[in-house]
C-alpha cells in the first residue's frame, strides 16, 4: 500500500516567499521557488525530473522528463492541468540514484509517495533523493485535455497546435487575476480570464478529475516529500507585505532535508520575501491542502461524452456559470484594466 506518511520526526513548517524579480518569476505559477530549487541541484551537478509539454503524433501531452541545465529545466515551469506520464521514469530515477548522483523528483503528493514505494521496493539509497509535490486540487483524464487542446484549435481556426500558459500573469496573480493564455506559430495569442475558461471551469468544478482525486489520501501536512508547493491564496488580505502581484508562493519544509536547502537559500539571498507562517493559514484560502476536491454527480457522463466538437457545448451543460454578481462585473473591469495597462507598459 502506497502511503503519504512521512516516518522522520518533524514539524512542518510553512512560509510566504516568492523569488527575486526575472525570467523565472514571470514563467512559474506562483513565487519562482522551484526555479531557484532547480538552480541549487544544477550547480550540485544534479538531475531533475519533472512535467514538460511534448508534442507527438500530432497531440500535445504532459509527460514526465530529465533536465540537467537551467535552460531544460524551465520546461518544468507552470502549471499543467493534466495528468503527466511516468512510463520509465522511476527506473531511471532509481539508477541515478545508485550512481550516487543527486536527484530532484517534482510531481504530485500521489506521484511523490509512489516513486518513494518504489525505491524502497528496490532497495535504493534516498540520501541524495530531494522531492518536491505541490498542493493538488487533482487532475484531468487525458482525454479531457486532448479535447480541451482540439477545441482551442477549431476555435481558434489554427491547424497547428498551440503553446500553452495555464498561469498567464500578465493580468496580474492577486485576487485571483492570472489569465489562460494560448499562442501558436503564427504569432496569435487568445487570453481570456482564468474563471471564463471553459477547461478550468471543468478543471476547478472537478468535472474533469481523475475519479480517485475526490477520495484523495495525499492530504495533509505528513507527507512523504521534502518540501511542498503551491499558491499562497488570501496573501493579499493575511500578509499584504508579501503580495506584490508577481505571485507568491506557499512553501511547506517537510525534512530536515529539506530545511537544510531552504536555509541555504535565505543565505544566499536567493529569496526577495520569505515569512515563516502557521501552516493553518496556507490552507485556510488553500483547502485542497487538507482535504480532496469534491467530486462531481456528471464528471463519469462528461468524460464519457467530450471530445473537440462537443467540448464547449458539454462543460456549459454540465458545470453552467452562476449568474454575474455585481461584485464579479467589477472585477471584470479590473481584470480589463489591468490588462491594458500591463500590455501597454509591456509596448514601451
């Protein structure tokens, strides 16, 4: 049995933090903190693995893969809303291991605890082994996201196949303001606001998960990973000092493996915020945290059915958008606001 139980005897603890200002901190989903974990094993002469677009057979897939310089490894960065492949990954994981080279694994809690079953199972040393999960509201059937990707494609009357940012910041990251964009090799960008996107709507209403994400058992602060990621929710209201719209991270130590990187790292003056903060308050704007996505009564039927004709047609059946609020029409016109004005600063 696969278990999410961390055996060493430490406290988790949790911090705000978010990198200094670059390239990375644009490309990443919240704070640029994995970036900065990446650069450490590079220069450590390490290996990392973690999830890439690929294109093949004329699809675009999330597969796991291995970088050894900073340029391979920024293919990490971002969020991606499926499930990644694993085939091979955990063998060669293994062997790296036992060469005695150092290895950071990043995945989700489910994927973490499964490839530390596995080395067990193999006899492999784990010293030199850093794992990195993320908070995890789930993830989509691959047949979801290839109907997602073909939609976007007759969509947007384009025969080639898009480049994806599920964390677009351009709009800015407060308040829930990042965007969902797509471009293709013609120069044509479609951005639209991450709460009008019909596959994060499917994604967020949990129409589109994996059926055993809403009986998750990889919750929790006792987890079998080093350190763990994801957005820090609510930063904005509970620690305004460390919200600077760029994105801040949530980052959970959960080893004194781990620990010890972290340090190293506030040393360096890698980090341009970092605040030590209950980890309660991470989860009280961030549940999937603590406890599983709530399962959808359509999400079998929608899987089911989808595909890139009827995508757009069978979200809005199933998961319709609520009436506007008044409250959601002003953020709209923020979100529009923003969004001019951060594309015409970008022009200067």
């Amino acid at each position: 049995m696969v278990e999410n139980r961390n055996t060493e005897k430490w406290q988790t603890r949790g911090f705000a933090a978010y990198a200094h200002h670059g390239v990375s901190r644009a490309q990443s989903t919240s704070g640029a903190i994995f970036p900065l974990l990446c650069e450490k094993m590079i220069q450590e002469k390490g290996i990392i693995y973690g999830a890439q677009y690929v294109t093949e057979g004329g699809k675009l897939w999330v597969r796991h893969t291995a970088a050894q310089t900073m340029e391979d490894a920024a293919s990490f960065y971002g969020a991606k809303y499926v499930q990644s492949d694993l085939k091979g990954i955990f063998p060669q994981v293994a062997e790296q291991l036992g060469r005695g080279r150092k290895v950071l694994f990043s995945g989700t809690p489910c994927q973490i605890a499964g490839l530390k079953k596995y080395l067990e199972h193999q006899k492999t040393d784990v010293d030199r082994l850093l794992t990195v999960d993320n908070i995890c509201h789930g993830t989509p059937v691959p047949k979801v996201w290839q109907s997602y990707v073909s939609y976007c494609q007759k969509t947007d009357g384009e025969t080639t196949l898009p480049k994806m940012n599920m964390r677009d910041k351009t709009t800015g990251w407060s308040n829930y303001m990042a965007s969902v964009s797509r471009s293709y090799e013609d120069g044509k960008m479609v951005r639209e606001k991450a709460v009008d996107n019909l596959y994060m709507r499917a994604f967020m209403s949990s129409l589109s998960l994996q059926t055993g994400c809403c009986s998750c058992a990889f919750k929790g602060c006792d987890r079998v990973s080093d350190v763990t990621l994801g957005d820090f929710w609510g930063i904005w209201t509970l620690h305004g000092e460390c919200d600077d719209d760029g994105g801040t991270s949530a980052v959970l130590i959960h080893s004194e493996k781990g620990m010890v990187l972290w340090e190293q790292l506030q040393r360096e003056g890698k980090l341009a915020i970092c605040l030590e903060v209950p980890v309660e308050e991470i989860g009280s704007m961030n549940r999937n945290l603590f406890v599983p996505a709530e399962p959808h009564p359509m999400a079998a039927e929608f899987q089911r059915q989808v595909n890139g004709e009827n995508f757009a047609e069978l979200v809005n059946q199933y998961q319709p958008l609520p009436k506007i609020s008044l409250f959601q029409k002003a953020m709209d016109k923020l979100y529009t606001v923003r969004l001019r004005c951060k594309l015409r600063k970008n022009r200067k």
